[in-house]
C-alpha cells in the first residue's frame, strides 16, 4: 500500500498524459477547467431503464446498509438501474480509476475519500455536482456547512458529499473502572490521555499499554485543525494551489513531542506498518492488550456487530470526541464523496444524479448513519424521527456528528486541498515510525516532513503541468 501511494502523483500524470488530459493550468484552486454542464434532459429522452455503475469502497458491515439503499433506489422507479461494484478500499479504487483514464473502462460514479478530492479534480473527468445542483435548481442549504466548506472548492462542488465521518476515541469502560478512573469522563486533551494511560498500566489492567496508537498520518492533519492551525498555505489549498506545507508549527512540534513520549515511555503501542485498513488498535481493546485508541466512527457499525456476538464480555466500549491540542479549531471531515463521470454518456450522467439524490435524501441519509456509523450530512436528516431515537439508543453514534458541529467553519477546519495528499501521508507515516521504531528526534523528524512535503507538493504541481 505505502509504495503504491507513493507513486500516485506520477501514475497519475502518466493517465492523464495518456488521456490527453495533462495540461491542467492553476488558475484556480482546483486547477481545473471549465465546469461541464449537467445533461439532466438526456435522461427523459432515453431508453429505459438507464443502467449505471457505481465503484465503491465500502467494507461488508457498511457495503449491507449501501446496497439495501441501492436496492430500495432500483425497485422505486423504472428509470434508471444501479449497479455496485466493490473495488475493495480507497487505493484500489482510486488506482483503477486512473488506470481507465488511458483504457476507457470507467464507472458512472466513484467514490473516493476525501485526501482524493485534488487529484480527482485534477483527471478533468468530474461532472461537478454543483453543475447539476445549479440545473435542477437543488439546494445544499439542508446540508452540513462543515461538509458543504470540505467538498467545495473555488466555489465549485465537486464530489456528491455522502459518507461522512470523523476520528473519535474508543475506549474500554470496564477498564477504565478498574483502574480507578472515571468511565464517564474520558480524556479530552493529549495530556488527559496521557494521564488515563499511565494509570491504567500502573494498576495492571492491560497487558501491554493504555493505548493502542495507530500511525494514521490523517491524526496530524486533525491535530492541526483542531489547533486552528493550515496545513498547506494558500488557505489550505483553497484560495490558490497548495505550494508548501505549513504544519511545521506549534501545534505539530506538540503533537510530535506527544507522539514520541507516549510510544517511548510505554504509554502507546503501535503497528508500524497500519494504514486506513488497519484496526489492531481496536482489537487490542477487545483482548485487553490496552483501553483506548483513536480510530473512524465509520467503524461503530462493525464494531457494535463484533461487540453483540459475545465474543468480547470484559468490554463495554465506551465512545468519545477525539482529544487533542487546545485551540479554536475542530476535527475535519473525514471519509468520502461520490463524483459523477463526465466521460459516461449524457443518460447516464443524468441517471446518476437522480441516484445521488436519492442517497441524499433526508431518510435515506438518516439510514445510511445509523446502519453504519457515518455522520449524516443534513440537519433534516440528524431531526428525522429515524435518527433521534436511534442516537437516543445508541447515543455513541451521535459523538462523531455533535463533534463536527463544535468545529469552526474556517479554512483550517475546511481541511487541505493538495494533489500530494497520499504521499505527504506517507512522508508522515515514516516520520513518525522513524521516532517509534529509531528513536528520532521529534523536532527533527517534524522538519525532516515537512521539507519531505514541499518537495512532494512541488514534484506533483510540475507533473500535471500546474
């Protein structure tokens, strides 16, 4: 996974010079060329059903709530047909899709996460859902605005948002109880969590340590928000093109200085070689190996199934907003979007719009969230009854939406807009596994990324011709 992301900039260069599709400018923040307009006429023309394909990324606990929506989608109208394709996760689905830049074998709608966003924009093969919005005069307005801020870019929305979620604190309650700490109030701050992971080793509660830390490169990005720190300059990316990183700062130093003292002092295991697919961190809750970890919400849904077989009686999980610096910031949006293929036909454009609609729905997206543990993305949808009596059942699947709400609606809380966005995560994730795995310097490995990062911004803005 770490090699092919790193050759993503390149591969992707490669595609779009295969396509025909390089030379892509900066003259916005996206980079992109002109929004092509929505064909929703095309649809009433054609003949019926229109049968489209979407490629997804969902694994099995969220891919049963997904295709339950698609299947009551398809039996709701003649019109148009969908079709789900799994392309196992994120990587592979992106990989494939650039791949068929030069082949032609394309879905109709992709979903990416949203690191991804740039990149996607960057093809020139997106049908901007603010284009067929704009056409069949449908508002956002009902939607998040944290949401709304994540997947607009220069004024454009690119990606349909749909899977929302965001990184919360799992922890063991039971655990917590034996070691003389309170189960109803976990930590909130890097300090706090700290403290909860001294004294849960010190009382002999867990096997191995207080914390299962995994080395998830999105945590920095997180962390900075939170701290009401850019990542990148230009405004996150968003006023113009990404040139540097910018998270060489205080609240990096800190979370990096933090990082370091938990794994070296005992505090913090970690898998060196995790990434988004990785969940020893929470399997380590479930043997007792430690009590806590930092992982997606998207995962409750899993986690809630493997909780209700019985095979983990010690655990009670209890769930929290993730702790981190102090500052005027919040956790960003994390997860995914869906985008529309402009190279499909114009039916079919049409068609896919008209599914993506209807996952949108109020209901639906109330359905979506409580089968899975994303966030729903619109105030109508978080009121639904459907919503509030499953949060009033399950008030742990309502942590990660309050959460998105407390964050400010800033360019640090938007999130970073970069085309090098997987391989200034790997960049990251080997420089915090040189301070876990060779006892680096946190300043110096800090430094060592971000320099790692401009350059990587840099190679790729020259490779698409930015």
């Amino acid at each position: 996974m770490r090699v092919r992301r790193r050759v993503a900039a390149s591969s992707l260069a490669v595609a779009l010079s295969a396509a025909g599709l390089l030379a892509v400018g900066a003259g916005s923040p996206a980079g992109a060329a002109a929004s092509p307009k929505c064909p929703l006429g095309a649809l009433k023309s054609a003949a019926k059903p229109v049968e489209i394909t979407m490629w997804h990324s969902m694994p099995e606990q969220n891919l049963k709530t997904l295709q339950a929506l698609t299947d009551t989608f398809n039996a709701s109208q003649s019109d148009v047909k969908v079709k789900l394709v799994s392309q196992v996760d994120y990587d592979d689905t992106f990989a494939k899709y650039k791949a068929g830049l030069a082949s032609g074998d394309l879905p109709d709608i992709v979903q990416l996460q949203n690191d991804d966003q740039q990149q996607m924009v960057d093809t020139q093969t997106v049908l901007p859902a603010s284009a067929c919005a704009k056409a069949d005069k449908y508002s956002f307005s009902d939607y998040l605005p944290r949401v709304m801020s994540y997947y607009t870019i220069g004024g454009t929305t690119y990606g349909m948002p749909f899977n929302a979620s965001g990184p919360v604190l799992y922890y063991n309650k039971k655990a917590f109880t034996a070691a003389g700490l309170d189960p109803e109030k976990p930590p909130a701050t890097l300090d706090e969590v700290r403290a909860a992971a001294e004294k849960l080793r010190s009382s002999g509660v867990v096997s191995k340590a207080g914390m299962g830390l995994k080395v998830e490169p999105g945590f920095v990005q997180h962390w900075t928000a939170m701290g009401g720190g850019l990542f990148v300059d230009n405004g996150n990316g968003r006023k113009a093109r990404a040139t540097k990183s910018s998270f060489n700062a205080k609240t990096g130093a800190q979370v990096f200085a933090w990082l370091s003292g938990m794994v070296e002092d005992g505090l913090a295991v970690t898998n060196p070689d995790s990434g988004n697919s990785a969940f020893d961190d929470l399997i380590g809750i479930g043997t007792g190996a430690q009590a806590m970890a930092i992982d997606t919400s998207s995962s409750l849904g899993t986690v809630k199934s493997v909780l209700g077989s019985g095979a983990y009686p010690n655990v009670e999980i209890g769930v929290a907003p993730m702790p981190g610096p102090k500052g005027t910031g919040g956790v960003l949006v994390s997860g995914g979007a869906l985008f529309m293929v402009d190279k499909s036909a114009p039916e079919k454009q049409a068609a896919a719009w008209q599914y993506l609609k209807f996952l949108d729905d109020t209901e639906q997206q109330a359905i979506w969230a409580a089968g899975t543990g994303f966030v729903p993305i619109r105030r109508s949808s978080a009121a639904s009854k459907t919503m509030t009596d499953f949060w009033a059942a399950n008030p742990s699947f309502k942590v990660a939406y309050d959460q998105l709400l407390a964050g400010g609606d800033t360019a640090a809380g938007a999130g970073a807009v970069m085309g090098a966005a997987p391989s200034i995560n790997d960049i990251i994730r080997d420089a915090e596994n040189s301070m876990f795995l060779e006892g680096a310097d946190p300043k110096t490995a800090l430094k060592d990324a971000a320099a790692k990062a401009d350059a990587a911004i840099k190679d790729y803005n020259t490779r698409i011709g930015a």
